[in-house]
C-alpha cells in the first residue's frame, strides 16, 4: 500500500519568505508527527497531531513555526519569514495510533538562501 | 525528560565481520527503544523496537538488541555485516507519556569488502 508521501520533494527559497510543507499519511493513521533533521545530526521532534488537534507542540522552535491537520489526515507545515538556520530536511511520520511504530515519508529538503 | 546518546559517528567493519553499534539512553520512567536505518536519499526505516516485552528484540536483515536496564543501554548487533548494511543507523527513545521519538546523532555504518 501507499506510504507517506511528502511534498515538495526539495523546496529552495530565499530568506524572509513563507513556505508550506505538506505531509499525506498512511490512510487511517490517527497519529502525524513532523520531524527536522539538520546535515549531521538525528531527526528533532516539532509537533505530533492525534486526529486534528496537536497533542505536543513542545518541539516548535519559536513562533515562526506553525502546523494544521484540519481534517485528521493531511498536514501542513508553515514556516514564516525563514531563515538561513531553517535550511533542513523535514520529516513526516504516521502511526495508527499514539505510541505505535511510525512510519517516515521521505522528506522535504528545505534550503533557505 | 529523555536523551540518546550514540558513541561512535562512524563505524567501519569488514564484510562478515560482527556489528556492534552502541546506544545509550536516559530516561526517567520505562521506556520503549528503537533502532531505524537510514540508505542514502531514502525515508527512516524501522529495525526493530523494545516495548518492555522480551529484552532481547529481533529485527529485520538480521539484526537485534538487547535491552539492559542496569547499562541504560540497547546495543545493535549483527554476527556478520553484508555490503548492504551500509547506512546511517539512528537509535531513539519515547515513553507512555512523550509518543514523539527522541533521536541519537547517528552513527554511520562502512562495510569494507
């Protein structure tokens, strides 16, 4: 079946502007989780959604950063005015529920010039 | 909170040779552990998981772990690596209370001919 897909695949804009990231799930995951992975290091948690609403924000780095699931399955990272340091390879996961094996799409490479 | 801590950024081995790549965690209340592999341009792939069932896990090609409660420690072990197992290789944690996974730095695994 299908996995999680991601797009765009690699997204190059310049600083200050606004991007949008989009994440699909594996059909019937309850559970969507975004991730960032800098060149060199380990996935860093941003937000996870159980349904529409973000059970854990915690991992937003500052205001800048803003996620939606509004109808329980698609998601939408916004990221506004970014910056040189939001270059990264951001990364969706999905699991059936909370707590269950995520699984990972492949991720968007944002690079901020 | 939890932490992940991978000792060695770079492990190279010989083809047939053993594997062992070291993960140790920190973490307050019990926690379950994973191991996921990374190929070049490809998604997070999950090699197995500890979800305080048996202590000793087996994974996918080959792989397993074992959980060490006194060590704080889920170690990935193969008896003899395959060129295929070149990867970068992510260990990471989570709890009934945080379901977001919490990331090693990596370690980057050469399989030598």
């Amino acid at each position: 079946g299908a996995g999680v897909s991601q797009t765009p695949s690699n997204k190059v804009t310049e600083k200050g502007k606004y991007v949008e990231l989009r994440c699909d799930p594996i059909s019937g995951h309850t559970a969507l989780y975004w991730y960032r992975q800098s060149l060199g290091q380990g996935p860093e948690f941003l937000i996870y959604f159980q349904g529409t609403g973000a059970a854990d924000d915690s991992g937003l780095p500052n205001d800048r950063f803003f996620a939606v699931r509004p109808e329980g399955s698609v998601s939408t990272l916004k990221i506004q005015r970014t910056e040189r340091g939001d270059s990264a390879v951001y990364l969706c996961a999905s699991s059936p529920s909370a707590g269950d094996e995520q699984f990972f799409g492949p991720g968007t490479r944002l690079t901020v010039l | 909170a939890q932490s992940v801590t991978q000792l060695g950024s770079h492990v190279s081995v010989s083809e047939g040779a053993l594997v062992l790549l070291r993960c140790n965690y920190s973490s307050s209340v019990p926690p379950y552990l994973f191991w996921y592999v990374q190929y070049p341009n490809q998604g997070l792939q999950l090699l197995l998981k500890y979800t305080s069932a048996a202590t000793l896990v087996k994974g996918i090609n080959g792989f397993e772990a074992e959980f060490k409660k006194s060590e704080t420690s889920f170690h990935l072990t193969k008896p003899s690596a395959h060129m295929s197992d070149a990867a970068e290789y992510f260990c990471a944690v989570s709890t009934m209370g945080r379901r977001a996974l919490t990331f090693g730095s990596g370690t980057r695994l050469q399989v030598q001919p």
